[in-house]
C-alpha cells in the first residue's frame, strides 16, 4: 500500500472489504494520521493492535468503521461516528500513559 503522493492531504479513506490490515493500519498511521477524518475498513483483517496503532497516530478522526472486521474483537466491530465514540474507544484500548499529543 502506497500513499506517498497524497498521504500528507488525505482526510478520507475506504478500503472496505480489502485483505489489508495491521500492516496498512501502520502506513495510514504514518503517512496520513494528523489528517485523517474518516476510515472506513469494514471487512478488513484489523486487529486490536492495528486499531491501537491508528487511535494514537489519527489524532483528528471523526468516523472509523470497523464492522465486519473479521479479525478485531468482536465487541468492537462497530461504525464510531463522531469523536466523542471515537474517543471512547481510544480511552478504552489505550491506556492513559501511553497516549501521544
């Protein structure tokens, strides 16, 4: 996956329903994290970890979805559609000695 020509502008991203996971997870982290605004990666292979790693990177997301998301716990395969659900399910899954900003 590659996202060196618009990574620094993108702010919405689908990759619904790919093979992609943890792995995509880390270069959508650190090419396009501080713009990032909506993920969609329902159906993907996300992880917990991968889902982790995008929380602490994305600092400006406002919709994630990760319905059907076939290896992420099942408790979060859910559409968090405004920052405060997201916000929940970063204070949920990060604990506060490890959060960036």
């Amino acid at each position: 996956m590659s996202l060196d020509k618009f990574g620094n502008s993108l702010q919405h991203l689908d990759i619904s329903w790919s093979s992609l996971g943890d792995q995509a997870a880390k270069v959508i982290a650190d090419t396009c994290g501080a713009n990032m605004q909506v993920l969609d990666l329902s159906g993907t292979t996300i992880t917990e970890a991968g889902i982790k790693t995008l929380l602490l990177e994305c600092h400006n997301l406002r919709s994630l979805s990760l319905t059907s998301c076939r290896s992420a716990p099942r408790d979060l395969k859910r559409v968090y559609s405004s920052v405060n659900d997201i916000a929940t399910l970063r204070s949920t899954l990060i604990p506060k000695g490890k959060k960036k900003r």
